[in-house]
C-alpha cells in the first residue's frame, strides 16, 4: 500500500497550509481561543471562500462531496498551524449525522447553511458522571400533541457558545437512541461556557423541557448512524494530530539549533539530536497509521464494504496516533525546557491541543475498552484488505493507491 497522497490532494494540502499560515502567526492559537468566537474569524472566511466547509457534504446539497482523504489533507494543513476552526466538530461531524438520519426536507434545510458555513452545529453527545458507549441518559419526548421536548445535561459541547443550533443524542421512551435538532435560541436552555484544556471553548448544555425536532423516523437506526459519525471523526482527528506534531518537532528542531547553552548550540549535544531523530520516527509511524485508516475509511465508503469494521479502524488509528501524541507533546515540551510551559510559547499551544485531541470523540479510555470488548486483539492486522484478490486491488484509487 502506498500510504502517500495523490498529486491533488498535496495540492489541497499545501493551498489551505499557505492560505491558513498567512493568518495564523506565532501566538495565533493564542489569540484565536482568547476571543470571544473561539477561533480567527479570518481563516473562518478563508475556508468558507475555499468551499472547505462544504467539503464532506454532497454536491446536491451545495457541498463538494469529497471523501476522507480530502478531509485528512485539510486537517493535516489545519494541524500544522494548530488552528482552532471547528471545521471537523461542527461541520463535518454533524453533517455525517444529519446525512445518515435526516429526512429530504432536513437534508435540503441543514446542510445547505453548514456547506455555505452559515450554520454552527454542536454535537451534544457527552454527558458528565456518564460512560461515552453507553445509552445517553437525556430523554426525548413526544407529547400527546406530538411535541418533541428533550431533558438532560450535556458536556463538553464543543463550540457550544457560538452554535446556532446543537444534535443531541437521548433516549425516548421506548429506550431507544434517538437523535434531535435543537436551536441554540430555544426555551429551556441553560449553558455554563469554559474551556478544555487546550482552551477550546467548550460548555455545559442543560436541557429542560426544550422543544427539538428529531433527525429521521422511528426505523432510523440512530446508534449506528452515531457510531459511524464518530469513528469517522476520530479517523479525522488523527490527520489534525498529525500536522500538530509535524509542526511541533519542527519548532523544536529550530529552537535546538537556535538556543545556546555553554556557549555551542543546544543541537550539538549529542543527547538531545537522538532525542529529536526518535521524535521524527514518531511522527512518521503515526502519519502512516493515519494514512492507513484513512484510507480504509475511503475503500469502506466509495466500495460500500461490509468487510471493514470502521469503528475498529478508527479505534485502532486513534489510539495508535494518541498515544504518539502524548509523546511528542511530553518530548517537545522537555526540550524547549521551561520556556515550553508557558502561554506565550508556541509550542505548549501545540503540545496542550495534541493532548487535548486525545481526549475528543469519546477519548483513548473509551477506544481501548472497545477493543478489548472485541475480539480485534486476537487477530492479526492486514495492510491492505482482502489483499489476495486482484479486483480488490483494482477497484482501490484512493489515498495514492
């Protein structure tokens, strides 16, 4: 398998790291969370204008309709300048959603404004003191009059503060998983706004009694519409994490060349250059994890392939590449010493959003207690899917391949 991207997808890459880098200079992390949107309105605009809100929505709907190495690209580009835009948690994760459940006249009303980037949707999925894969405690209810009203708690919403409207999962009363539309302006809404610990914004979404309006029908199979959305998301994150941390070991290369101690250059001990050299492999073994998943992601959409377990995909990618995550964030913060604790230091904005992606779309915990409640453990990984047959083979054109 060829884990590199095509000519146009570099070209994707490269265009949106230019365009996103022009406005995202040293301490721009910084300054993007420190405002009131939570992220620089100008790359916002940059991406609307590139069609990249648009990019994993369908060209029915105004979208482009590109797939999951596309995306990868993108966030990879996003990840470099570790951009705080929410173009995968309130876009792309929600479109999936409101694709896989939404009836036509949803589908025409919902993402249109998400393609056009008019519309912030925030998936209020989590819940506090509440295990990620276990049936949501908020209840939804239809009325007698058939007013759909939903109670509970949700956190962390992410972008929940600028959202014009949120999905939220919960339980109706025949215990099954059931997915609603809320507007951010409806009765019945409390929020408690924060930060995560790599300050995107982030709150506490009370729900009382608030009316909503449910994605699909009764038949829709909401957990595993859910279930596919967040494996695809955690394939996603993998991409951000991998820019993050091609960017970070970067910064820290030019600042051992750089800072002086003894009166040489800290790249001259010996020491640390191995250091740095172990930081690369660590990036590299994680960019072609992500690469593999992705593509697998891309195989298991375009061919419609009951054989690839994409939860498991994700599962296996985000783990793998979250926990190299956690070690370049640890490594580059040790060799910039204590200046890398600080604020003002890029490259603890980079280290605190590598740990904090970890911690996204159910977390490492959760992923790890699904692999260990299958049996993926107990076989071997393939490098390409269903690699004996030669049609397989044939019919695979993405991600290089």
């Amino acid at each position: 398998m060829n884990l590199e991207l095509n000519d146009d997808q570099q070209l994707l890459l490269d265009t949106v790291d230019s365009a996103v880098g022009r406005d995202y200079p040293t301490g721009g992390r910084a300054a993007a969370t420190s405002s009131v949107l939570g992220w620089n309105a100008r790359v916002w605009t940059t991406l609307v204008e590139l069609g990249l809100t648009g990019l994993t929505i369908d060209e029915d709907h105004g979208g482009v309709g590109a797939g999951p190495a596309e995306l990868y690209a993108t966030l990879e580009a996003l990840g470099r300048h570790a951009a705080a835009e929410p173009l995968l948690d309130a876009v792309a994760l929600p479109g999936w959603l409101i694709a896989a459940l939404g009836q036509p006249d949803q589908l025409t009303g919902l993402l249109g404004p998400l393609a056009a980037g008019d519309a912030v949707v925030a998936v209020a999925h989590a819940e506090p003191t509440h295990a990620w894969d276990t049936a949501p405690t908020t209840a939804i209810t239809t009325r007698e009059d058939g007013v759909v009203t939903i109670s509970g708690v949700k956190a962390p919403v992410l972008h929940a503060d600028q959202a014009t409207s949120y999905l939220v999962t919960g339980t109706d009363a025949n215990s099954s998983m059931r997915v609603a539309l809320v507007e951010a302006g409806a009765d019945g809404i409390t929020r408690a706004d924060g930060r995560t610990g790599d300050w995107t914004h982030a709150s506490q979404v009370t729900f009382s009694d608030t009316p909503a309006t449910l994605l699909g029908d009764a038949d829709s199979d909401a957990v595993a519409a859910v279930r596919d959305a967040f494996a695809r998301a955690r394939i996603a994150a993998t991409a951000e994490a991998v820019g993050l941390m091609e960017s970070g070991l970067a910064l820290t290369v030019d600042y051992l060349k750089n800072r002086r101690q003894f009166g040489v250059p800290l790249s001259t001990f010996q020491a640390l250059v191995h250091r740095a050299a172990d930081l690369y492999a660590t990036v590299e073994l994680a960019r072609s994890m992500a690469l593999h998943a992705t593509a697998l992601a891309e195989y298991a959409g375009s061919a419609q392939r009951a054989d690839v377990d994409l939860t498991q995909v994700a599962d296996d990618a985000f783990v793998y590449v979250g926990d190299a995550a956690i070690a370049v964030a640890e490594e580059i913060i040790q060799l910039h010493g204590g200046i890398g604790m600080t604020y003002e230091s890029e490259v603890g904005h980079h280290a605190a959003r590598l740990v904090g992606l970890t911690t996204n779309h159910g977390g490492l915990a959760a992923a790890r207690r699904r692999a260990v409640a299958s049996d993926a453990v107990l076989r071997s990984p393939s490098a390409l899917v269903n690699n004996a047959d030669p049609a397989v083979v044939a019919e695979r054109d993405v991600v290089g391949v």
